[in-house]
C-alpha cells in the first residue's frame, strides 16, 4: 500500500507539470528517476530494521524534502509537497475506510 501510495503521489506531481503554472510556480524536471530513488529509499527504510516501526516524519523528510524537494525552488511549491507528503504518508493509509478521495481509494493487496 505504501509503494501504491508513493507511485499516487508522483503520477500527481508529473500530471501538475501540464497545467503550467497553475500546477507549480516553477516548472520542475520530476521523472522516472524520482519515482526510483524514493522506492529504494522506502525498500531500505522498512527492511532494514523494521521492529522500530515507521517513522512517518522520516519517510515524509525524506521523499518530500529530500528526493522531490530536492528540485523544488518555490516556497508555495515546497509547502504544496510537503502537505501531499503529511496527508499521503501516515498510519492513516492502512486504515480501511481511508481514501484519497470519495470514491478512490488505496487498493488492498493482503
């Protein structure tokens, strides 16, 4: 649910760059590789020691501000990330009843 949440994310950053600057202040160069890095980032965070738990403000840090952010100049942009980041990587995805909108919802995998 987490890699379904973080690949919702970045087709929703890519999709904002069409509506210029409307979508973002500043036009960013987001692609593929992005997507990638913040994945191995997920893979080596919860694999490495997982009896710790998830620390969500790491995961937020790290994709929002440090993988994402790391393109992002605009403070208006910046602060639009990092509220996908907080709404998107928290406990909340695992719940039942949490959605990203509506009628959309995060897919179970069990």
């Amino acid at each position: 649910q987490l890699l379904y949440v973080l690949c919702f994310m970045h087709s929703v950053l890519i999709e904002r760059k069409k509506f210029g600057p409307l979508g973002w202040c500043v036009a960013y160069e987001f692609n593929h590789n992005d997507l990638v890095a913040s994945s191995l980032f997920l893979y080596n965070y919860l694999y490495t020691d997982i009896k710790k738990g998830i620390s969500w403000k790491t995961v937020q840090y790290m994709i929002c501000e440090v993988q994402y952010g790391g393109r992002i100049t605009d403070d208006f942009d910046k602060r639009l990330l990092n509220t996908y980041g907080e709404a998107w990587f928290s406990d909340n995805i695992f719940h039942k009843n949490w959605r990203f909108a509506e009628d959309y919802s995060v897919p179970d995998f069990k």
